[in-house]
C-alpha cells in the first residue's frame, strides 16, 4: 500500500492541475459569448438587451453546480466503496463529453446545447471531492493542510495555464482557424489523456468489497447531514458562505472586467493567468510556510477577514497597476482559505469517512454555488455589473464571523 501511496500522489495531483486546466481554458470564453455585445462571438441577437445576457449567463453558470450537487456527495461516498480511481477515470471522462457538446453548442449557436453540456459537466463534477478523499487516505493528519495546499497550488497552476491558453485559441488573430469552440476542444482532448493517466497510472488508495446502494436524494439529506455534526457544522456553515461570496466574485469577474476596464477574452485570459501565479504562491508557499508556525483554525480566523477585504478592494483601482496589485491580494488571502476549508473539515473527521465527509463538503460548496450565479446575473441587470464583485466581499465577511463566534479550537 505504501507504494501504491507514493505512486498515487503524483498522479492525483497531475489529474487534478489537467482538470483544472480544462476549467481555466473556458473563464475567458463563456462572457463573450453572452455578456460582450461587441465581440464576435454573442450569441445574442442584436434587439435582445444586455441585461436579458447577464441573466442568461448566471443560469447558464448555475446550472453546473446544481447538476454537482446532487452528484458530488453520491461519488464521494461510492469512492469509498469501489475506489478512487474508477470513479475519477468515470468522471473525467465524462467532463471530456461535456466539453465537446459545448463546443458543439457554440459552433450551431445552440443555448439549449450548452445548457445540457453544462448539465453533464456538473453531474461529472465530483472528481475534485474523490481526488480529494485520496490524498487524505495516503496522508497523515498533521501533513493534510500541506498536502491541501499542493491541491490549491494546482489549481493557482491550471489557472495560470488555462485562462491564458483558452484567450489564445480563441483569437484568429493568432491562427486564422482559431474560434470560442477552439479552446473547448482542447478542453476536451486533455480529459480524455487525463482520463487515461489516472486509469493507467493511479495506485488505488482505498478499496472495499461492501454493497453499496444509490441513494439520489443523497445531497439533500447530506445538507440535514452536515448540519447534524457537531463537530463541523458551524465549519460547513462558514465554507458555505465563503463558496458563495467566491460564486458570485467569479460568475461576474470577467464582466466587470469588459465593463470597467474593456478586456478582451485574450485580456481576461492573461490577468486570470497572473492571479493564478499569486495563488500558487499562496498556497504552495505562503500556506506552507505559515502551517509549520500556525494550526488552521488561527489562519482562518486572519485569512477569512483578509479574503473579504480583498474583495471590497477591487473598488479601488481605475488602471491596470492598481488592478494587477488587488488581484495578487485576492489569490493571496482567499488561496490561503480555499486550502485550510477542506483540511480542517478533513482532520476533524475519522478516517473511514473521509470520501464521505469531502463528498458532502463538496455538496456543500455545490449548494454554496448554486443560487449566486443567478443573483448575480439579475444584480448585473438590475444594478451594475460590478455589483457581484462587492456584495460578494460582504458574503465572505459574514462567513468570517460565523466561524469566529462559533467555531472554537479543538483540543489534541
């Protein structure tokens, strides 16, 4: 098992920063598609308002996270029972489906084709919650935050190469062919490799040959779940309201950024990709750093506070320096808060629940992203389409109270 463990590692996390690069691709794309009048690939027709787009685009995000919802906890704990890997592979592969239908979707200017890929992608979603459960099956509490921290660093990784590589494919200025359908394609390809390494290359890190039976309201009776442990409740509490403020910060960035600063996909793809650089400085270093002298619980407390402020910041700057500067404070604190949620609720829970306990986390962070993207979209109408980013701060801000009120420190 030990070999299998140090074979696994790798392999989870090189699964995890392809994954996540097939994610990044698509942040710079989607807005053009439905929130950019001026760029040639609205899908709009020209009598339909902007604010009708705005709408469209949260529920066109929302979709995803109800669909992963529902599927998240049933793989998390079907993980348990047949393993990491199958359902890791069964995942990816799925996501690669899912990001074909879009790209078809954009190239037959289908809306109901996207809906459905959207659809399929969430259901196949679950694959972050299984990766997760694996390497805590293979790791020590005391090295959990760590070991977190390398998932976040993939995710700062992906999200410097994805953004920047999906704004490149879709610029025929760069290659004449090259279109929005362009970098989902790709997308594509690359689950498809992953999909392959993780079967073929993946040490199994749990097993067990005990029945198991789908229960599809699972996600629902999770949440009741969730809220019955006492020992993570007010921690599941607080990760919802964070997941949420995150929602509606990421549904509408892109957005505010055409808004406010006029970037375009290629733009949008290059200061995501930057942000990803402080993300990984963040949790690959800074996390890292700071958990050898501080426990999770002190680091929330700071980091919870820090992550809104940095939100409220982005109200600051009118040219690009200042935005660049905000934008390394927002990875820095709220990377340091993506790691240390899912580690805390990690090593306050037994080891032979642990696919279940990350799967209802993610049930949890899925719920948490669910309804934003629509509020979103009719704040952007109603309000401005800055008005997510804001709000969004003081979503987090209120996660940081809960936490501080209620969550107290475990005694070893």
């Amino acid at each position: 098992m030990k070999k299998q463990s140090s074979r696994a590692l790798p392999v989870i996390l090189m699964a995890i920063f392809l994954d996540l690069i097939c994610n990044g691709i698509i942040v710079p794309i989607v807005p053009q598609l439905l929130a950019n009048p001026n760029s040639p690939y609205y899908l709009l027709p020209s009598y339909v308002p902007i604010s009708y787009g705005y709408v469209i685009l949260g529920l066109l995000i929302a979709v995803y996270p109800i669909a992963m919802f529902f599927a998240s906890p049933i793989m998390g704990e079907y993980s348990d029972f047949v393993g990491r890997r199958k359902i890791m592979t069964l995942s990816l592969f799925g996501s690669a489906v899912s990001l074909g239908l879009f790209a078809l979707g954009i190239y037959t200017r289908s809306l109901s084709m996207l809906f459905v890929a959207r659809i399929i992608g969430g259901i196949m979603g679950g694959n972050l919650s299984v990766a997760q459960a694996a390497i805590a099956d293979i790791t020590p509490p005391k090295l959990r935050a760590s070991r977190f921290g390398l998932i976040g660093a993939a995710y700062g990784v992906g999200f410097i190469v994805g953004p920047v590589v999906g704004g490149v494919l879709a610029d025929p200025n760069i290659i004449s062919w090259f279109n929005a359908s362009t970098p989902f394609l790709l997308a594509a390809l690359i689950s498809l490799i992953n999909a392959g390494l993780v079967f073929g290359l993946m040490g199994e890190t749990r097993a067990s040959t005990e029945s198991f039976i789908i229960t599809w309201h699972k996600a629902i009776t999770d949440i009741f779940h969730a809220y019955g442990m006492k020992k993570v409740r007010m921690i599941f509490v607080s990760n919802f309201l964070f997941q949420s403020g995150l929602t509606l910060f990421a549904t509408f960035f892109s957005v505010f950024l055409i808004s406010g600063f006029n970037f375009n996909q290629t733009e949008i793809g290059y200061y995501i990709g930057f942000v990803g650089i402080w993300a990984i400085v963040s949790q690959g270093v800074l996390l890292r750093i700071l958990s050898r002298h501080f426990d999770e619980f002190l680091l929330l407390r700071i980091f919870l506070l820090l992550g809104s402020g940095a939100m409220f910041a982005f109200y600051i700057p009118n040219h690009i320096v200042g935005l660049l500067i905000v934008g390394a404070l927002f990875a820095l604190t709220n990377g340091v808060n993506m790691a240390l949620l899912p580690s805390i609720v990690s090593r306050r829970s037994s080891a032979s629940v642990q696919g279940e306990i990350l799967g209802i986390n993610a049930s949890v962070q899925a719920l948490a992203q669910t309804t934003p993207p629509i509020l979103a979209g009719f704040m952007a109408a109603e309000i401005s389409p800055s008005a997510p980013v804001y709000i969004a701060g003081g979503v987090i801000g209120l996660g940081w109270i809960i936490f501080m009120m209620f969550v107290k420190k475990e005694v070893e």
